[in-house]
C-alpha cells in the first residue's frame, strides 16, 4: 500500500520546466553553450531563438559568439557547473550592454548571482581628440622592449572587441587546424602552424596557465625620442623604460602609424603616463618636430636644470642627429665599396686586354690600344660618380 502510494505521488510531481532549448535548467547551461558554441565554429551562425531576448544586431550576437568560443576554446578545464558556465560568459562579454548579458543569462538559464555588478564603467567615454583606438595589452616582456622609445606589445583577441571583429578567417583556420593537429599528437605539424601564426601577427600565448589568442603591435612613445643602444645612455635610457613597463600590462592611445608602421601613441601603466616619467628623469628628449605639447617641454626643462639622467652630461649628442649622421656614413660606405668594384673590375679587364694582345698579336700598337681602352673606362667611371 505504501509502495502504491508513493508512486501516486511521484506521478502527481509536477514536471520540471524547460529552458528554450527544451533542456531541464540542471543540465542546460552547461549542454546548451557547448552545443551553440561547438555549431557556431563550423557554421558561424547563432542561435535562432536568441534574438528574443537581446537587443542588438545579428552581427553584434556573432561578434559574441567569436568572443565566447575563443574564451571557451581557451578555458582549462571547461566549465563544468552553470554557475561556472556563466561566469566565462559574464567575463568574456563584461564589454556589451547589460540589458544584452541579462538576456543571455535569461536564454541559457544562467544563475544571475553571476551577473557582474551594474556599474558605469561599461559606458564609453569620449576618446582625446586624435585618438584612433585603444589598446590593453597583456604584460609586457622585458625582451620586447628595444630601446627607450620603443617596445613590442601583445593584446589578448578575447579581451577586445575590436579585435576580435578583425581576426582574419585564416587565422582562425590555422588555429583549428593546429587543435587538430595537437588532439592526433602531430606536434611537427602544430609547431609550424604557431610559427605560420607568429609570421602573421598572431601569437598563442600562456596566460595564467591557459593559452590565449593576441595580436602583436610594435608601439613607439609619441612626442620623446630616446638615445640608440649604441648612444651615450642608451642603455641606462631602455632599462628606464623595462623598470616602468616591464612584466605589466599598459594601455596605448593610439594616433596613427609612423613611416616604420609602428604604433605611435601616449602610454600608460599603473596610472602612470611613461612619457612624462622619461622626461622628467631625463631618460629621453621631447622630439619637438612631431610634438608640440608644452608640458613636454616643461618636464624636459625641469630634468636638465638638476642634470638628471642623460643631461648629466653638458652637451648630449640629440638621438635624431646620431641616426642621420648613421645615415650618411653608411651611404658613403655603400658608395666607396661600389666604386672599389668598378675599378678593380676595369683594372682586371685592362690586363686581360694585355694579356690577350701580348701573346696573341705581339705588336705594340694593340698593347697600348687596350691600355687606352683601359684608361677610358676608368675616366667614364669617375664621370659618371
């Protein structure tokens, strides 16, 4: 009677709801992100109920879906609870609208405990005037700082949109192909492909024990220019900048390219602005003829009346007139070697002149003639100098 009457009951439960992909809530976050992500990397598109519960383009909801598979791709281990599940998604979309998250949240069934605090720090603010783009980069190796003006940065593809909207495909290719490749153990084939990837701007790098995706920038300080390694304190002048940068992450308002198509821009790090760091303790020189920002000036003022850093010296040899005295003498170099060729090349033609005269003809008349022939390729060379 009692087995009776406990079946009667079960058979009274209520039947646990559904999420919109017809998924009991226990087991959807986790079934249906892997299923929508894992269709979405072979067909790039995304989930048709979606758009119920978003605002935002088609194109804005693939952009996500690029940003999620590439947080999920990279996660180690992959989330196993909902509640994990939901937190890659908070962290690798913390960039869209909130209104936007909720209804991911919503669609997935997520647990809102993972929603991230509202705040106004998801509002764009105005860039300066100038500025093209911002970039976070990921921290910066001391090996990839060239001199006091320059340094070579990575950002993490997941961690901007920008970024990530202008991944090229065959990129993305390589990278399947190189899981691929890694999941049948051919590790010949997954090596040249992240070589392939480093060629093309690209670089998996270990993060916090996980690999990621970042994009490689060549940056160059806007308005300072630093001594050469090869100067008078150009060492002192790039350990400078390794002690603000080195091993952290900056953030570079971008204003253009130069004509080495480096990235020029302000840099800060910490909240500090380095530039004004390299000037004020006299690591580098403001570089007027592309900067006119008084301040500049000012800072560079201040370090050479208490002679710090390179001013310690009464007269500093100013880096832009090193390199184009560098210049020069390379080029005169290049044109005393040339030279030396064509006459060691006229001189070596002039005795196979003689020699040729000499044992073949025997006559006098023709040996001078090759000597004048000689003499007159000489005097058209140095005409032509």
């Amino acid at each position: 009677m009692g087995n009776i009457l406990r079946s009667q009951k079960q058979q009274q439960k209520p039947q646990e709801p559904v999420d919109p992909h017809g998924l009991k809530p226990a087991t959807a976050a986790i079934a249906a992100l892997t299923r929508d992500l894992r269709s979405f990397e072979s067909s790039s598109v995304v989930p048709e109920g979606l758009g119920q519960h978003v605002t935002s383009s088609k194109k804005e909801q693939i952009t996500w879906y690029k940003y999620m598979s590439e947080a999920y791709r990279t996660t180690a281990p992959s989330p196993r609870t909902p509640a994990e599940a939901a937190q890659l998604v908070a962290t690798a979309l913390n960039w869209i609208p909130r209104v936007d998250l909720e209804g991911i949240f919503e669609f997935y069934n997520f647990p809102t405990s993972s929603l991230p605090a509202a705040s106004s720090n998801h509002l764009l603010t105005s860039l300066p005037a100038g500025v093209q783009f911002v970039l976070n980069t990921l921290p910066v190796n001391v090996n990839c700082i060239g001199d006091g003006d320059g340094f070579t940065a990575y950002v993490a593809i997941r961690d901007d949109p920008r970024e990530l909207a202008n991944v090229p495909q065959e990129v993305y290719e390589m990278l399947t192909a190189r899981t691929k490749a890694r999941i049948r153990r051919d590790y010949w084939s997954a090596d040249t492909l992240r070589s392939t990837l480093d060629k093309s701007g690209y670089k998996i790098i270990i993060c916090s024990g996980n690999e990621i995706l970042a994009r490689k920038y060549r940056i160059r300080l806007r308005g300072v220019d630093a001594p050469e390694l090869k100067m008078p304190y150009g060492k002192e002048s790039k350990n400078a900048l390794e002690k603000l940068i080195g091993g952290k992450s900056t953030k570079i308002y971008v204003y253009g390219q130069d004509q080495f198509e480096r990235y020029v821009g302000d840099i800060y790090c910490d909240s500090v602005f380095i530039q004004e760091e390299m000037l004020r303790n006299g690591h580098a020189w403001h570089f007027k003829n592309y900067d006119r920002r008084p301040e500049f000036s000012a800072w560079e003022r201040k370090a050479r009346a208490a002679r710090k850093g390179l001013w310690a010296s009464r007269n500093p040899e100013k880096p832009w007139h090193w390199r184009r005295d560098e210049r020069n003498e390379r080029h005169g170099t290049i044109e005393w070697e040339t030279l030396f060729t064509k006459v060691i090349a006229c001189f070596v033609a002039v005795a196979e002149r003689l020699f040729m005269g000499g044992l073949l003809l025997a006559r006098r008349n023709l040996l001078k003639l090759a000597i004048l022939l000689g003499l007159m390729e000489l005097v058209i060379i140095f005409m032509e100098q």
